[in-house]
C-alpha cells in the first residue's frame, strides 16, 4: 500500500470522528420546562466534550500528517499500527456521548469520565507507539535520516499527554468534572506553540 492511500483512509476516518461529534449536542426540546437561552446553558457538559474532543482530534490530525509525512512508505506493521491508532479516534464520538450525556445525571458519572479519558488514554499509547515504530525501528522507511536527538525529542512531544491522561482516567473516580478539566488542558497544552514542538517536520 502507498503512502498517500494510508493518508487517504486515515483522513476519511478522523474526518469522520469529528464530524460525528456535533450530534452529540442535541437540540432542547420546545415543550420542556424553561426558557431556551436556560435549555441552552444547561447543555454545557456536551459543549466542553464537544470542545475538548474536537481540539484533540484536529491535533491528532496535524500531527498524523506530519508523522506519516516522515515515511517513503509504510510496511504492514506500521498499517496495522495506524488501524489501531483510527479504531480509538472512531471511538472518541461515543466516549464524548456518553460523558456529556451521564456528567451531570448523578450517577454512572464516575465511569462515563473514565470512558472519556481512557479513550483518550488509548489514542495516545497507540499514537506513541505507532511514532516510535517509525522513529526507531523503522527509520530505513524514513525519506530523509533525522539525527537520533531529534528522534528523542520527537517522541518525547507525542507522550507528553499519556502520564495526565493516565492521571484524569484514574482520577475519575474521584471527579469526572477534574478528568474533563485535565483533558481539556491537554488539548489546550497541544494546541498551544509549546506543545506543537514534536509536530514540527524534522530534516
């Protein structure tokens, strides 16, 4: 398989997952009690998942390129890799479903964070892996050599995130409102000139 058909399906999948996202934000019913700026307002757990996942799933997306943009081409671990990589962002729909659905129903909002937040969890363990595969042991597949410091530096950016979603999914038994607010400020932190500093194209 060529470079460019993996790219292909991976961009049809993530585009997918994130457009898939805005369903989960429904529109309140005309006949429920209050007023509709109030029917609005108390939909904000589906706006701050909706938030936080979309963020996360366009850098995933930006640095997916950049990653795949590294490789002349890819061998059959390396697409087995990144079907595993897109099988946790198709997941990430319904893990925001369902935390902004159980955040504040008083119960089953402990696990619906840990949900969220292992999804995230998974994304990340699956995208480090997928990044050393093509860094350090696939580095013949590489279109030009990258100094091993700068591989290291590499990797190091793509697992930044893996320890605090560890952290927001063990601590979902605690708070699912301090995991949303952990991934959030993950999200943030990639987002961010600082955090992009393992996503720039190494020569």
């Amino acid at each position: 398989m060529t470079k460019g058909r993996l790219e292909a399906f991976s961009d049809g999948v993530i585009a997918v997952a994130i457009t898939l996202l805005v369903l989960n934000i429904m529109v309140p019913p005309p006949r429920a009690p209050g007023t509709l700026a109030h029917k609005l307002l108390a939909q904000w757990p589906s706006y701050a998942a909706y938030g936080t996942s979309f963020v996360t799933i366009g850098i995933i997306w930006t640095n997916h390129h950049v990653m795949i943009s590294r490789l002349r081409q890819p061998d059959r671990a390396i697409l087995l890799l990144n079907l595993a990589l897109l099988l946790w962002i198709g997941v990430l729909p319904f893990a925001t479903n369902v935390l902004a659905t159980y955040l504040k129903q008083g119960q089953g909002e402990h696990l619906a964070a840990a949900v969220y937040s292992g999804s995230f969890l998974l994304m990340a363990l699956t995208f480090a892996t997928l990044n050393h595969h093509i860094l350090f042991t696939k580095t013949h597949l590489l279109v030009t050599p990258i100094a091993e410091q700068r591989r290291r530096q590499i990797l190091a950016f793509s697992v930044a995130g893996v320890a605090p979603y560890a952290a927001a999914t063990a601590l979902a038994v605690v708070s699912p409102y301090v995991t949303l607010a952990i991934c959030a400020g993950i999200a943030v932190f990639y987002a961010t000139p600082l955090g992009s500093g393992g996503s720039e194209p190494s020569s």
